[in-house]
C-alpha cells in the first residue's frame, strides 16, 4: 500500500469513502429510482456523503502524510 502512498488511515478510509460515494452516484444515475422512493434517498445520501466525507478524510490523511515527510527531512 505504500506504493500507492496509502500509508495511514485516513487516506485508506478517505478513498473508501470517495470509491463508495461514486458507486452510489453511478447507480443513482443509471437506475434513476423514483424521486420520492426510499431507494433514491439512501443512494442519494450514500452518493452525497460518502463523496463529500471520503474528500475531507483524504485531504487530512494528504496534511498528516505531507508533516510526516517534512518531520523526517
């Protein structure tokens, strides 16, 4: 995983999140439920949400990634 630069967490978790709330965007789209059914709401909290809280545990595990290197210089 470091390889990748997955080396803690929050980058792990984070793109989860992102690779769940873009799945639920995707099948949002190509299903399209009815607007007011259960399904549309819980695909449209999941795409929205997990998206959105993916992106902020991303950006925080890029700053904790980023003072770690800059500690070790």
């Amino acid at each position: 995983m470091s390889r990748l630069g997955l080396t803690n967490i929050y980058l792990k978790c984070g793109l989860v999140l992102i690779v769940i709330g873009l799945v639920c965007a995707v099948t949002l789209f190509a299903v399209v439920p009815p607007a007011n059914s259960t399904s549309f709401q819980l695909l449209m909290w999941g795409a929205q949400g997990g998206f959105l809280s993916g992106l902020v545990l991303y950006i925080i595990g890029r700053v904790v990634h980023a003072t770690r290197q800059s500690r070790r210089a």
